[in-house]
C-alpha cells in the first residue's frame, strides 16, 4: 500500500508540474477560451495601415573611378577619384570650366586673368586669388604643383608637361579644340573628370540647338549668295584663317565661303596685299581678342583708310566689321563660340536673323551657362556709329 500510494503521488507531482508549464504557452484554443494575462510590454507608435512598407536597400553602383580616359593628342591618363582641385593652363579650359559650373574648383589657371572680360563677368572671386600657371608658351610647372591639383588641364602647346606630372602622379590631360568636334570633346572630356556630365549635356544639348536654327536660317540660300568673308587675325589684317582654323567654320556654318579656304593650315596665315586683293572678299571680319577690353591692334576705320585695298568689293561697300568687345572671343573654339556662328549669321544675312534676335539669344545663352546678364550695348555700337 505504501509503494502504491508512493507512486500514485508521484503521478500527481508530475501531472502538476506538466500543468503549470502550459500555463505560460500561448493558447491555440478557439476565441472563445479563457486567454492567459498578458505580459508587460514597452508602448510602441501605431503604424498606420497605408503606410508604405519599408524598401529593401538597393546596392550602389561601383564608382567610376578610377578612370581612364584619352585625350585630346592620344594620352591615356587614369584619374583616381573625380576631380576636386582643377589647375587650367589655358583660357579656353578655362572658360568651360566656369560654364560647367567648376569655378569653385579651379586652384590655378592660366595668366592675366584681371585682362580677360569673361572672370570679370563670371568668376570675379577668382581674379588675384588662385595660382598663376603661366602661358601656354611659358606654363609655369612649379607653380602648378604647389597648387597640389588632381586634374590639370593644358594646351598643345604645353604637352610636354603632361608627361611630367604623369610621372609625378598628378593626372594631366591634354586639349586642342580646332573644331566644334573637338570643342564639344573638350567639354565631354572635362565633365567625365570632374563629375560635370550633367551640365556638359545642357551645354552639348544648346549647341545643338543653335547649329539646326542656323542650318534652318540659311538652308534656302543658294551658293552663289553666300558672301566671300575675310576673317583677320587680331595683330593684322594681312593675315587670315586657313581652311583648317576654327574660324573658317565659323563662316560656312554661317551661310560664307572663307575666302581663306585657298590656303592650308589650322593657324593664323601670313599674305600680301596681293593675296589679299586677288581674294577680293564681300566682308571683311575683324574679330576682338581675348584681353582688356577685346580690342584688336586695328580698326575697320583702318583698312577702308588704307589706299592699297580701295578697290577690294568688302572696302567699297564699307562691309568691314569688328566683332562685338567686352565679352569672349566668338570667332575662337570658347565654350560661347557658337554664339560667333550666330553673330556673323547676323551680319552676312540679316533678312533671314535680326541682331536683335541675336541680343537676346545670346543674352540667354550667359544668363543660362555664366550666370551674369549680358550688356549688349556693344553688339549696336557700331550700327549706332554708322546711324550717327
């Protein structure tokens, strides 16, 4: 009897331990049932039922750096990380650095900044207060490297430099913007170095524009209507653009034949007075420099004064014309060139585009790429004169 009654409490003991554990597992019994006391909890926000569930992480794309890109005479140079502190050898690079927005990256640039209109307008916070380079003829590689750049940017005319700075680890890339192909590789080139692409499409994409409205503007102008235009170089009016020269470009897109066309060469070309009566141009087209105040080395005043060229057709009919001043030099490959295209459209064919049309184009155009209102009193100062 002992034993069994033993055993039985035994039994009991267990049964009760097996009934106290379930007592702490959450029931699966119907609703109806009795539901254990809950246990204390921390308050939490309700979430709202439209809330949007949250998203899953998307992995980032791999950087494009480093990158390794071809310049403009077929170096290959390799960039670490984008471009942070831009050295500019060149005041073409120079300019499209500020119109791709850069100019808060630019270290060091090219000399004489105080004399070229486009800081003045554009970036006056950068006139006496970054490094100075040098000339493209004279580029000053120690004042480039204690300008501690991670891009620097340099005219043909510099290119034995960039292999020094290769070596020193410092990537320089080299440009030469003798066409609108190759000013629009410019500024591809730079905006992949210095994270800009998005800007540079904007520039790209108005280039475009401009180029069609011309096309459209003098697409029913026959052949034997297009003007022969002279173009000039700024130290002479015996010397012209070869066939070769970004301003011979300028001209034919502009519905001219470049009287210069006859000679090779992508630079400035020497000739005589010969040459030049035997061209026996329609008009001749002084364009501005790109120091002080733009003014070349002659006036129109000057050729139509000068007896030797009294009987070239431009000279008879006093079609000799400068170059609006004060802003950019539109007949060179500048990030603002095509604006020449336009301006010399203008002149050579102003029943089909106004200069006034061309004020406000360009106005716009610096207003959008340099942020500064343009003044355009000089583009009617010498239609003023004429009037006066």
């Amino acid at each position: 009897m002992k034993k069994t009654l033993s055993l039985l409490l035994a039994i009991m003991m267990v049964i009760g331990l097996l009934a106290g554990c379930t007592t702490n597992v959450p029931s699966e019994s119907p609703a109806n049932s009795e539901e254990p006391a809950p246990t204390e909890t921390v308050p939490t926000e309700p979430v709202p039922t439209d809330a949007a569930p949250e998203a899953t992480p998307v992995a980032e794309e791999p950087s494009a750096f480093p990158m390794t890109v071809t310049d403009q005479i077929g170096n290959e140079v390799t960039a670490e990380h984008v471009a942070e502190r831009i050295v500019s050898g060149y005041y073409i690079s120079s300019s499209t650095c500020i119109a791709l927005g850069l100019k808060d990256k630019l270290v060091a640039t090219e000399e004489k900044t105080d004399k070229r209109p486009i800081y003045k307008l554009a970036a006056p916070e950068l006139i006496g207060t970054i490094g100075n380079v040098g000339s493209a003829k004279a580029f000053d590689l120690e004042a480039c490297i204690a300008a501690e750049p991670d891009l620097v940017i340099l005219p043909k005319k510099a290119k034995d430099y960039a292999a020094t700075l290769a070596e020193m680890g410092i990537p320089a890339i080299v440009v030469n913007p003798e066409s609108h192909e190759q000013l629009v590789g410019m500024v591809n080139l730079i905006a992949q170095l210095t994270g800009a692409e998005e800007q540079a499409a904007a520039l790209i994409a108005r280039y475009d524009e401009v180029l069609a409205k011309i096309a459209e503007l003098t697409a029913n102008i026959a052949d034997d209507a297009k003007p022969v235009v002279y173009m000039c170089g700024t130290s002479s009016y015996l010397t012209t653009a070869p066939k070769d020269m970004y301003q011979a470009s300028v001209i034919t897109t502009a519905g001219g034949k470049n009287a210069g066309d006859e000679l090779e060469g992508d630079s400035w070309v020497d000739i005589s007075y010969e040459q030049l009566i035997a061209m026996n141009p329609d008009v001749i087209i002084i364009p501005t420099n790109n120091m002080a105040n733009g003014q070349p080395d002659f006036t129109a005043a000057d050729v139509i004064a000068d007896e030797q060229l009294k009987d070239i057709t431009a000279v008879k009919n006093g079609a000799v014309y400068n170059m609006p001043t004060g802003f950019e030099a539109w007949d060179s490959p500048v990030p603002s060139g095509v604006l020449g295209m336009l301006w010399m459209t203008a002149k050579l064919h102003p029943e089909v585009y106004s200069m006034d049309e061309f004020a406000a184009d360009a106005t716009d155009f610096y207003k959008t790429f340099y942020g500064f209102d343009m003044d355009t009193s000089s583009i009617f100062a010498e239609t003023a004169e004429k009037a006066a």
